[in-house]
C-alpha cells in the first residue's frame, strides 16, 4: 500500500491519517540549479540586460500566440514589459522564477509557486518553454532539476495545476510522472474567464524510482548524434 493511503485508528476508533513522525519543515529554495543541458537562474541574483535581450528576441519572435492563451497574463510587448514582469514575478507572491538557459542562451522562464514548507508542499509553475526549446532534453531537464531540489530540501509534494483546456500541459504533467488528481471546478477567473483546474502531484514517496527514470532518460547515450532520443521518458517508467 502506497504510504499516503496508510491509516491508524485515533482512541476513539476512527479512521485517520499516518502519524507523521519528527516533521521538519521543508526548507526555502534559492540559487541557481545547474544540469547537463540547461541552467536555471534564479532572478532573485538579478537579470543581466543580456538575459533581458535574449528573452526578448524568443517571445518577439514566437510563432504560436496560443502559447499565451492559459498563461495569466498576455504576451509581453516589449523588452521593459518583461524586465517588469520579472521583476515583479509575473505578480506571483512568494514565487521563485528562473529563467532557463540553455547553449549560453536564454530561452524560457519557469517558477516555484505556492510554497507551504510547514506542510512540505510546492507548485512548478508559470511555464514559458519558448518555441526554440519546446519537445526538448533542456525542458524535461529543467523539470527534473526542480523536482529533485524540490525533494532534497524536504518538500512531500510537487504539485502540477493547469487549466482544464490546456490539453498540451496536462500532457506534459503525465509525461513528467505526475498523477491526475482530480478537477477544481469554477477554481479561478483568469483573463474575465472562468478556469476549472486540472491537479497534478508527485509526492516524495514516488521520487526515488522517477529520479532514476529521469536520470536514465538524460544521459548522454539515450541521444544520438543529432540529439534525438532514443527511448522516450516513458519507456524507462515502471507501472
């Protein structure tokens, strides 16, 4: 049995969770997070006017506005629009942004939201994979890098939230292992719209064997000369 599923009985005969025994609260992430094939930087060290015209250049010229039709705000206009989201965290508080370099470039944004640290909870969220790094080793790379600091300083829980349209995010949740948990309806208005909310989690107990699969799925021998993998992030997943 999944230990999240374990129960006892409390002196009145109830049913009710697992004791959790000597919790310690998970611990704040900050710095930078390096891998293989991407970097994650985290603009809380500040973002160089190099970073700011790299990322200007990927959205000024992504091809596809759908894009930016689940994100909460619209595509930015101009390279100070940006260096203001930036520095206002796209107007999520208590976030950690990052922005994804990859080959010395920038080319995306991704976040840590929602931190619950007394209950050992976090959201990956706020996810600009541009069109020069969609389908590729840096994006499942900078998911992987998350999760694994994300486990290391004590979170039990990775969430994945999307809107419930969003079928390409909901896709992406599935192929980075986390599991459907269920629908939010009317969770949110976003955009004068109204938004049910898909839930996605990973939880601590399921990290152990996923970060072998994602380790797996990552070395350099699972690509062949022209970067294309060879077995997919699924083929090495273990039902």
């Amino acid at each position: 049995m999944k230990r999240y599923l374990s129960t006892q009985q409390n002196q009145l005969g109830q049913k009710i969770g697992l004791s959790i025994e000597n919790h310690v609260s998970a611990r704040s992430i900050a710095g930078d997070l390096n891998g293989q094939y991407v970097n994650l930087i985290d603009i809380a060290g500040g973002v160089s006017d190099q970073a700011l015209s790299q990322m200007w250049t990927c959205v000024s010229t992504e091809p596809n506005d759908g894009c930016w039709t689940y994100l909460p705000y619209s595509a930015p206009q101009s390279q100070d629009v940006i260096k203001d989201a930036l520095h206002n965290s796209f107007n999520f508080k208590d976030s950690i942004h990052f922005l994804i370099e990859v080959d010395g470039e920038v080319q995306g944004w991704i976040a840590l939201l929602n931190p619950r640290l007394e209950h050992g909870a976090i959201e990956i969220g706020n996810v600009y994979f541009s069109h020069k790094m969609k389908k590729s080793k840096a994006s499942t790379e900078a998911i992987f890098l998350l999760l694994q600091q994300c486990f290391k300083q004590g979170f039990r829980r990775v969430e994945w939230k999307c809107d419930d349209f969003n079928a390409l995010s909901k896709a992406a949740a599935l192929r980075f292992g986390f599991q459907y948990e269920g629908l939010f309806r009317q969770d949110r208005i976003v955009k004068g719209r109204n938004r049910n909310t898909a839930w996605f989690s990973i939880l601590d107990e399921e990290w152990s064997a996923l970060e072998q699969v994602y380790q797996q799925w990552l070395s350099p021998e699972n690509f062949d000369e022209q970067g294309f993998q060879k077995q997919r992030l699924s083929d090495f997943m273990i039902d």
